[in-house]
C-alpha cells in the first residue's frame, strides 16, 4: 500500500465544534465564502476572529486585558522574576533537550524515527530509513534526517508525544481527515519542526529567564507538568491547522498562517487564570 505524496513547502482538520446559534459564530462563518478572495492580511483578520468564536471566550478577555494593561507580549520586568527551584529545575532540563542535534548514527534516535513511522503508518512496512515513503509523512525528501538540522532531536520527539499521546488528533492533522483541504497542502511533518522552532521562540528558551508575560506564565505550567512543552506542541498544531482551514491557505500562506497561530497562543499563555495546561481555552480542540 502507497501514499500519495504532497506536494511540500520549502524547508523553513481539526475543525472545534461550535454551537449553531451562536451569533458570532454564523457571523464569521457566513464571511468565509470571501475569503477566497481577500487578501492574506483580511484572511489572518477574519480567521482570528473565528477562532475567538471557537476556542472560547477567555480569549476575548485576554485581549482586553493586554490592551488594557500591557503594550505587549514582551517586558524586560518578567527577567527580575524570581524562578522557584521546580521551574528552574525543569527549564534547564527542557533547555538541555533543545541542545541535542538528531544523530542519525545512533540507535536511539533511528529507533524514534522508526516508530514514528509505525504510530503514523501501522499497517505500512517501512522500506528502511532513507525511503521515498518518508514523503508521505510530508519530510521534504528520502531522508529525513536531513530536515532535522533545524530544530534538533526536540522536533521528534514533539512528534512522538503527539503520536503517542493524542494518537486521534494525531491522525486527523496526518491525514487531513477534516475541513475543506487545499490543493497545496502543507507538508505534515516539516509543519511539525516549524512549529517547535516557533514555540522554543516564541517562550524565549534560550534566556536564563523569560522576558515575557507568556513566557512566565509556561514556567508555572512547566511547574506543575513536565511535558507542559510537548502538551503545548499538540495543541499548537491542532490550533495552526484549524486556522489554515480558517484562512483556506494555500502552501505560500504557511508563514502567515504560522504568524496567526501564535498570535493566539501568546493570548491565551496571558490570561490570568491559567493554572495548568489543560485550563488553555484551546487545549479542548485536541479532542474535538
């Protein structure tokens, strides 16, 4: 049995549901006949405004709030936080994962991307690790190593967890079981390696401390789970991919689609009654 392979992006659905009666909702939805011809800046816009409507409205709260009170997601005064020995703790242990480069030399990291395979494609032989097949995961060529050089052994293991932990989700997003597709679509696993680079920037990993209001609020999270980071990684693929079907993108909008989803994430990592990462307004779209 063969895959069809998708056409990919250069290197670099989930669909919530949502309550009929709901005013916003058919206002919004009734707008996404246009989309097709507005637009990326009016088709980012519109598709923000949808996911309000689905992730709920504690993400509305959390934009009056930064409008209100903050400037931006940004401020040097989260840097004079003062981080508990937990956080500290497991921020150098997830700043530890960032550092290790995939290495397709060793056993470990081959069999990681070997059950990745088998969690993806059970019912599939893998022909071996350097394999046209990986193009059906959406790598860009036969050997995916190569798309690792980018983000590390980190990005893997992202897709693992998701595989493992949420295997529903996993494989509405793999196979692009909902929502009207495009006819480019982006290519499933390099979107995975994106979207860990943009979380490890958007969290600010590097730093001694974060600089931002989002950034402070992930280290309670990571407080109180370690896998907060790999929890957070599935809910921001889910999340881009509902909006990539919000926008009806196509592989160019990638970026911005990208920029959107992040966006939303920095909103709800600001809202002031999150204790755990489940209480994130948009964690509910895993299991929609």
């Amino acid at each position: 049995m063969r895959f069809r392979p998708r056409k990919c992006i250069p290197s670099c659905s989930s669909h919530h549901k949502v309550d009929e009666d709901d005013y916003p909702w058919r206002l919004k939805k009734g707008n996404i006949l246009k989309l097709s011809h507005e637009p990326v800046a009016t088709k980012s816009r519109l598709a923000q405004c949808i996911t309000d409507a689905m992730f709920g409205s504690r993400t509305l709260i959390g934009e009056i709030l930064i409008r209100s009170g903050l400037k931006g997601f940004g401020s040097d005064k989260y840097s004079d936080s003062t981080l508990s020995p937990m956080q500290e703790e497991r921020l150098q242990r997830l700043q530890e994962r960032l550092h290790i480069q995939y290495d397709e030399d060793s056993l470990e990291h081959q069999k990681a991307l070997i059950d990745l395979w088998h969690l993806a494609y059970p019912d599939v032989k893998l022909e071996g690790l350097i394999s046209e097949q990986w193009k059906d995961m959406g790598w860009q060529g036969a050997n995916p190593s190569t798309d690792f050089r980018g983000c590390g052994f980190i990005s893997l293991e992202n897709l693992l967890f998701f595989a493992k932990t949420f295997p529903a989700a996993f494989h509405r997003l793999l196979h692009k079981q909902c929502g009207n597709r495009a006819t480019w679509e982006y290519p499933f696993a390099v979107a995975g390696i994106n979207i860990t680079f943009m979380l490890i920037q958007m969290l600010d990993l590097y730093s001694v401390k974060p600089r931002s209001l989002p950034g402070a609020n992930f280290l309670k999270l990571l407080e109180e789970t370690e896998e907060a980071f790999d929890i957070l990684y599935c809910i921001a693929f889910a999340m881009m991919d509902a909006q990539w079907l919000a926008m009806r993108a196509s592989y160019m909008e990638f970026k911005e689609v990208l920029k959107v989803t992040r966006t939303q994430l920095e909103r709800e990592l600001s809202l002031e009654d999150i204790y755990q990462i489940q209480d994130l307004p948009a964690y509910n779209i895993l299991y929609s």
